[in-house]
C-alpha cells in the first residue's frame, strides 16, 4: 500500500504541499495540485485520516470529557457539540471520569495521548490551578460549567448562583414560606453556587436559612426520592420544595405523591436544568433553563475558530439562565 511519503516523493514537493492537496487547501497552485494527484492515481493512493495527520499534524479529532454518561443533561451537551464537528468535518473521542479526581487527570492525559486537537472538559474534580497548568500545554483546553478568571476566554459557564436565586425567588413570589431545598453535592461548585443563589432569595424575603430545610442529594432520581422522605420522616411544614436539578425533581415527586399529596396543591416542586423530560412529568415540572446543547456547541464552535480557523464565534461565556413556568408551582 503507498504512503503519502511516496506521493511526495513521486511528486516532487514537501509533505505539507501534500497534506494541503488532501485538505483542500486554496494556497496549492493547480501544477502543483494536479502533480500530487497524478501522483496518488499511479500509486493507486488511498488518503485517510492518518495520513493526514502525519502530513498536517492535525488529527481532526477533539477529546471530550464529561462526568457521566447517566441521564440527559451530558447526552444533550455533547448532542450540541458533536452535530457542530460533524458539520465541519471533525471528529470527537468521548471519555467519563465519574467526577474522581484521578480519573479526570488519567482521562485528561489519555484523550492528549490520542493526539487530539483540543479538549473540551466537564470536569470538577481538578484544581483550578491544575487546569490554568493545563491550559499552558500544546493541546487547547475549553471549559464547560466551571469560570476560571485566569482562563477566562476557555471557560463556557452558566451563572448558577443566579439560577438558584431565580428559583427560590419565584417560589417566594407565590406566597411560599415553608420551603425546603434538596440540593446537588457539596463537591461540585455548580450545586453550591445554587445553593448560595437560594440564601440569597431567602434573606432578600427576611428568611434566615436553616439548615434542617436542606438536604444533600446526588443529582439522580434516588437522591430526590430520598430528600423528600428524610423531610417527611422529620415532619416539617411544608408547601414547596426546590430541587438543584430537574432530575432530584423528579424522585421529590414521586415521593410526594406516595404520600397522597397533590402537586402543586398541597406542595410546589421547583427544579433546575430544564432537560427533556421536564416538560414529560406529570405535572409538568417548572424549572429553571439551562442551555447545555447552546453551550456545548459554543465550545465547539471556539474550537473550530481557535484551532481550525474556521468560523467565528461571538456569544457571551457565560449564560444567563431563564425561568420555564409550567404547572408545578402555584400560589398560596
């Protein structure tokens, strides 16, 4: 099988003249253009993407690393970005650290070794300095969900403490007094962040917080179950409850309704994210936006402008998130 030395060679230029041939690129003459492909037809030279690569020192391939493969929220994020690469002819390598600090260094340093041409990270393990570190490497890094002042241009971020804010406030604004809030896990920035947005609204009313109204879930369907039952185990007052995502939301529901409770009329439920299936549950859960798919396919579109020169991206970093009114939540 030829190689793309021997199409050089055969042709007589370098082999970044022919890594321009096979990229299409507008700077090849025609003489030169028609000599490589003379060239590879006597060869019988068959061009692929390690070839390419070899001849570019581009591999067209961009390592993404997410926290988990479970539920909507990363699916619609890397929906976001996959469509953007694949539009423009890229490709991506999809890694999960399940948020462990030495997993997210190991994938980190695995999706580098696969010569990728930058990374795209939801990470929240690592140390901010760990990836202003990073930032400094060959490999291009971009942020989602987390602001770093030092890498601020890398960073793709939604303003969460705002998020959290909006929701409580809403709640309030309807009258609720009895609020009780199930939030994400203390380890993630994201959760407290929600979790100060919510003190926030709160003291704004004249509410101190209280940490008996608080509980510690995972994000997941269990841990929104289970906040609600550790609540009615301890047989607090209650007319609303505010979850740290959509699908906390979700388990709080169900164990609402196991106590023959009505939502929203004996209690309110709020989540955060707005992902698929809030607009599904029954009833239709009120929720605050979070624009994941937007934000995915900006980092990919930076990408494409930082390392490809392709497009050009003018969005904000960060996101502002939205209230979505739906029939969860009434008035007291």
């Amino acid at each position: 099988m030829a190689t793309i030395y021997e199409v050089s060679k055969l042709a007589g230029v370098s082999l970044a003249t022919v890594s321009r041939v096979l990229n299409n690129s507008a700077s090849v003459s025609e003489k030169t253009r028609t000599k490589v492909n003379q060239a590879m037809k006597q060869l019988d030279y068959k061009p692929n993407a390690i070839a390419k690569s070899l001849a570019s020192s581009r591999s067209d391939c961009i390592g993404i690393l997410v926290g988990e493969f479970h539920g909507p929220f990363y699916g619609t994020m890397m929906g976001g970005i996959e469509k953007e690469f694949r539009a423009a002819n890229k490709h991506i390598v999809v890694t999960a650290s399940h948020c462990d600090l030495e997993k997210e260094k190991e994938d980190i340093e695995f999706l580098i070794s696969r010569n990728c041409d930058a990374l795209i990270l939801h990470v929240e393990a690592v140390s901010d300095e760990y990836l202003i570190n990073l930032a400094q490497g060959k490999t291009p890094i971009y942020v989602i969900n987390r602001y770093i002042p030092q890498i601020a241009d890398r960073c793709i971020c939604l303003n969460n403490e705002l998020g959290g804010y909006i929701a409580t406030k809403t709640v309030l604004e309807h009258g609720h007094r009895d609020i009780l809030y199930i939030a994400g896990p203390k380890v993630k920035a994201d959760a407290r962040e929600r979790l100060a947005g919510h003190y926030r609204a709160l003291r704004e009313f004249g509410i101190a917080p209280d940490v008996e109204r608080e509980y510690f879930g995972d994000y997941m369907q269990t841990g929104g179950y289970a906040g609600m039952q550790h609540f009615f185990d301890k047989d607090l007052p209650v007319s609303a409850v505010v979850c740290g995502n959509d699908e906390m939301a979700n388990g709080a529901m169900s164990a609402i309704r196991e106590h023959q409770l009505d939502i929203p009329n004996d209690i309110s439920v709020v989540g955060f994210d707005d992902v698929l299936f809030s607009s599904y549950t029954h009833p239709k859960l009120t929720t605050i936006e979070y624009p994941i798919a937007q934000m995915g396919k900006m980092a990919a579109q930076l990408v494409l402008q930082d390392v490809y020169k392709q497009g050009e991206c003018t969005t904000p970093h960060m996101f502002e998130p939205k209230l979505v009114s739906r029939d969860s939540l009434s008035s007291v």
